[in-house]
C-alpha cells in the first residue's frame, strides 16, 4: 500500500443532520480519526465508483460465508452492491483496529427478541460498533464506540408510500396523510429511515413490528429514550439516518 487516506469526524451539515466522508475502496492505507464517544463515524461509498476495485480486493479480503453470499446474487448489481459495500466495510474496520482486514472475524451477536445469532453485527472480541446499509448505487457505514444502527433508502414513489404507509407508527402515518402527494415520500424516507436505523441498532431489526415505535417524519427525529437518532445528509434520490445508544 503506497499511500494513505486520512479522515477526521463526520461533520454536521447544520443541525441536525450528519455529512458522511466518502469512503475510497483501494489499496491505499485508511487512516480514520479516532472514534469520539457521543459521536458515530459514518461513511457512504458509490458502488459505480469502487466496483472494479472492490471486485479485484474480494477474494483476498472476503470470508467464505461473504463470498458464498455473493455467489448467490442472481443480477450483477446486487453482487456488486454487496461486494463493493463489504470490501469496503472489511478495509474501514481493519483500519479502525490495525489488523489485516481478511482476518477480521465478522459475526452476528445474539437477538435481543429470540437469543438466536442474527443480531447487531460485530468483530468477535473487538471493543468497536457498526452498521452497514446499502441501497441502489449507495452503501453506508456507521463505526462508533457504543451500539449503533444505520440505514440508508431510495427515496420511493408516491404510489409506493400511499400502499406501505400504514406499516409505520399511526401518528406517522397520520402525518403523511396530511401532506401533499409530492412531499409524501421525502417524509415517508424520513421516518422508515430512522425507524430501521434504531431497529438495528436494537439488534432486533423488522422482527419488531415497525408500527410500535414513533421516530416522526417531520424535519426533527422525534426523542427515544436511551438512544439518539440522527438524519444523515445522502445524495439526490436516498434518505438515511443513524441510531446511537446513549445508555
């Protein structure tokens, strides 16, 4: 590796709302800031930027199970969208704790609903946290000291939020219903965003019927007990939040 990438914290674009740094997958050192406590770092990677790269770096970097994943993808985006967002996750967190990143042994920690081995991903025995979204041409990753959740969405159509809006919390769904149909789906990505970014940082996910908790989908995630929800700034067309622990 010939060079280095250095990274310091993810700014705020105006609160409340998080910019992400933009994450370059090569074979160029990652040289992150140091996590700050209260803070999640976050990165979004463009899969058509990376997706030679990461294509070349996958069998080196990738565990059998994640290549075995991608193997299963029947159209070449979804691969892509997988391996590029993989590749990428496996150099930011080998960066984060000065190990080559094949040898990082990705695991699944236990549900907090079922005690089964698919909740919150981890790094067994490694003191860090993260999340990883991906959606479209856009992944995104979240690394913080305390458990964090992130998601990122393609924004979807009118028609689409006016069919999925009751899966959401009444008082939102309510909300949407009050606005015209050309902001519904901003509002919609607003509020499933930070609904799943705090799912997942529960580590329960969908099993938790997303009707139960209310995030609101206004400009201003609303307050949950324990944990901070933020909007993060996406490109045109995405929405995403993240969700971090407190407690």
């Amino acid at each position: 590796m010939g060079r280095t990438i250095t990274y310091g914290p993810s700014p705020r674009e105006g609160s409340p709302v998080y910019k992400p740094s933009e994450l370059v997958v090569s074979d160029a050192a990652l040289q992150p800031a140091p996590l700050v406590d209260g803070t999640p770092a976050l990165w979004t990677v463009r899969v058509a930027d990376h997706v030679g790269d990461a294509a070349r770096l996958a069998p080196h970097l990738l565990d059998q199970d994640e290549r075995t994943h991608a193997d299963a993808f029947r159209r070449a985006t979804d691969r892509d969208l997988y391996v590029t967002s993989h590749v990428a996750l496996r150099l930011l967190l080998a960066a984060y704790l000065d190990r080559p990143p094949a040898t990082l042994p990705l695991t699944r920690l236990a549900c907090p609903g079922c005690d089964k081995p698919h909740g919150r991903p981890a790094v067994a025995g490694a003191p860090l946290h993260f999340s990883l979204s991906h959606t479209g041409d856009l992944a995104l990753i979240a690394v913080a000291t305390a458990p964090v959740g992130a998601d990122v969405e393609t924004v979807p159509t009118p028609d689409t939020v006016a069919t999925v809006a009751r899966s959401l919390h009444p008082r939102e769904t309510a909300e949407l219903g009050t606005l015209p149909p050309h902001e519904a789906p901003a509002a919609f990505t607003r509020a499933w965003t930070r609904k799943e970014a705090y799912l997942k940082g529960l580590g329960i996910g969908l099993a938790r019927d997303p009707s139960l908790d209310y995030l609101g989908s206004g400009p201003t995630p609303a307050p949950l007990v324990g944990w901070t929800v933020t909007d993060v700034h996406t490109p045109t067309g995405y929405g995403a939040a993240v969700a971090l622990a407190t407690h």
